[in-house]
C-alpha cells in the first residue's frame, strides 16, 4: 500500500494577520473618508443658513423705508441693519425726484462680518 500524503490546503496564521492588517486599513480609510464627508455636510449646512440669513437681512434693507410695517421674517437678533449717508445728488437733473439712493450697512456681531450696499428710498419732500 502506497503512503498516502496528507497535504492541508488552507492560510497560515501569518497571511492572516497580514489580510487584517490590510482590510483594517482599507476600513479605516472608509471610515474617515466618511467621517470627513459628514463634517464637511454640517459644515456645509452652516453656510447656507449664514447666507440665506444674510440674504434675508439683505432684503429686509431693501424694503425698510418704504414698508416700515413689513415684519422681520427672522428671529436671529446678529444682524443690525444701519442706515448710513444719502448719496450725492447728481449735478444736472431736470426733474426733481422723491426717489433717492442711501447707503446701508449689515452688520454681522457674531463674525464681525459687514456687508454694505444702497438702496432707494422715498424722500417725504413738501407737496
């Protein structure tokens, strides 16, 4: 009777540890990628509230002299609206106007941001 050889298939213990080492490390390469990706999202978020915030204190600028009845729609007290000069009248005008540009300013107090901008408004002149 022939010797039968046993041969085991199978991994040995060291390219075991050596294929955890890698899946671990492709793993934690997911999770930061993700963990990045989802920061990055509230990040993200942040910034497009700060700026429809803004823009909304933008227009409420805009409409404030003619429409003082007009509710601010936000609740976020940061933004200060502050009416600065009337800009210069031109030199030659031939009609006189009701109508004028004023200089305003937003102030930001949490990230002493200011954005600046004009707006027209109705002068109250005697009829």
């Amino acid at each position: 009777m022939p010797a039968i050889k046993s041969s085991q298939s199978g991994f040995t213990l060291l390219e075991v540890i050596v294929a955890l080492a890698i899946t671990g490390f492709i793993l934690g390469g997911l999770f930061s990628l993700v963990g990045g990706s989802k920061q990055l999202s509230w990040r993200s978020e942040e910034s497009l509230i700060r700026a429809t915030r803004a823009r909304a204190a933008i227009n409420f600028a805009l409409l404030e002299n003619e429409y003082h009845d007009v509710e601010l729609i936000l609740q976020d007290n940061s933004y200060e609206i502050r009416p600065l000069d009337i800009l210069q009248d031109p030199e030659r005008k031939t009609e006189a106007s009701t109508y004028t540009l004023q200089v305003y300013e937003i102030l930001d107090a949490e990230r002493d941001d200011v954005i600046a901008g004009s707006r027209w408004i109705q002068l109250q002149l005697a009829q």
